[in-house]
C-alpha cells in the first residue's frame, strides 16, 4: 500500500481529473546551453525508464511502493517537460506531462508504458518559457526535490553527490559531464524552489524572503557549474570546486531552515 502526505495524496486525485498548467512568466525557467540539456534530458529519461519499469513491477506484485520513489518519478517527468520546452522538442514538453499525470494516478504500468515511447528529440529552441505547474506548492516542491534524494538508479541523489565532491577530506573525483548534468537539473529544480515556497517558508515576510534569496542563489551557482563544467579541458577544477562548495553550502542552508519536520 502506497502512504503519501495527504496533500499530495489529495494533488493527485485533483490531477487526475483536471490537469490545468497555470500560466507563469516567462522567467520562470533558466536559460542553460542547449547540449547541457540534452545530455541531462537523455539522462533522465534513462532514470525514468528504470524506474517506473520497477515500481510497474512491484506494484503488480503487490508490494509495498515507497513515497521516495514515487516522488523522484513525479519530479522526474516534470523536469524532462522543461528539458522539453528549452530544446523546442513539443512531443517530450507535452509527453512526458502526461507520464507526470499517469503517476499521478498511481498507475505505474500505463506510466511505464508511456514512459518507453519518450525520446529526445531537439527541435528549434526558443526563449525559456514557464515551468509547468500542475500541483499546488507544497507538492510541486516536494515533487522536484524527489531527484535531490533519489537513489542509486541512474545517479541522481544531489544532496549526497554535492556533499561527496566538496569534502574536506577525500573528496569524489571530479567527473565534468555528470557535474554538468547534475548541475543542470540543479538549476531547473532550484527555480520551480523559488515560485513554489514550502508551509515553513510561508510563515512569515522574513522566511519567504530567505527561500528565495537561496533558491536563486543557488540557481545563478548551477548556471555558473554548468558553464564552467562544459569547458572541458579548459575547465578550472579550483574554480569548479569553489562554485560546488558554495551550491553545497547553500542548500544545507535552505534544508537547516526549510527542511520540513518528519
């Protein structure tokens, strides 16, 4: 039996039956280089396949789903619709909304199903357009920080993958083409932050002024790490260490204030 916070439990029975976008400024999505995001939008489809095929198949079983996974495929499928929009490919923008939908549902198999027939396909890329926004804030949030705390299918766990490159003692190797990846899912996954403010956020003037300053920040240190990271040689690794640390430190920043109470 699947447990989700009954906001978002309650999101998904509204998006099953309405699936509206609410219209939002054109400054809602960054702008980041084309080939940055293709490869991060091939990457994530990879993730995506995995593992939808996955919980298709334990909840044909009858097993026990978890909300972390179901949340990472939720954010996933919300992301690929941005990669969508900033490489002018219509049929991922709006297919893999749909795939957001069906999970929604929880109806992993038909997910699945949908999920197999998305491919990146560029097309004439345009101005960055608005991030779509079918849930309320709460659950939009906790759906795109899903790949922030991901698992080992297809790497993506940012928390645990900033933490490791920017240790004191022994830190990961610096890999540029999956810290360019990991640094543009940052970027889109920090803006849909800043339009959409948790309950602790929305407390008072002073904490929703703090949420956004971080999640801009930390937006702007992503674009910078995408930049420098897609250099290749020419990449300043002291330089690409620094920004990596200063992300890190700002999102420990956001989840020491923000982080909801368990």
């Amino acid at each position: 039996m699947i447990t989700l916070p009954r906001t978002l439990t309650g999101c998904m029975v509204l998006a099953a039956g309405l699936w509206v976008l609410t219209p939002a400024p054109a400054a809602d999505a960054p702008e980041l280089p084309k080939d940055s995001v293709k490869k991060t939008a091939a990457a994530d489809l990879k993730f995506l396949q995995t593992r939808l095929a996955e919980l298709a198949k334990k909840q044909a079983a009858g097993d026990k789903l978890l909300e972390g996974p179901i949340k990472s495929v939720l954010g996933v499928a919300l992301l690929l619709s941005v990669y969508g929009d900033a490489l002018g490919d219509t049929a991922l923008k709006t297919d893999a909304l749909k795939v957001a939908e069906t999970i929604a549902k929880k109806d992993f198999k038909t997910a699945e199903e949908q999920a197999k027939k998305l491919t990146v396909k560029p097309g004439t890329p345009g101005k960055p357009g608005a991030l779509p926004k079918p849930f309320k804030d709460d659950v939009m949030i906790a759906a795109v920080m899903g790949p922030s705390r991901g698992s080992t299918v297809g790497g993506l766990n940012l928390d645990r993958d900033l933490k490791d490159l920017t240790k004191t003692e022994d830190p990961t190797k610096i890999d540029l083409a999956a810290v360019e990846i990991l640094a543009t899912r940052s970027a889109i996954i920090t803006s849909y932050a800043f339009h959409h403010s948790n309950e602790k956020a929305n407390e008072n003037a002073a904490n929703k002024k703090l949420w956004e300053k971080l999640s801009s920040e930390s937006t702007d240190l992503s674009k910078q790490i995408v930049e420098e990271a897609s250099k290749g040689a020419k990449t300043d690794e002291k330089k690409l260490r620094t920004l990596l640390t200063n992300l890190n430190t700002r999102c420990n920043d956001c989840h020491d204030k923000f982080r909801p109470d368990e």
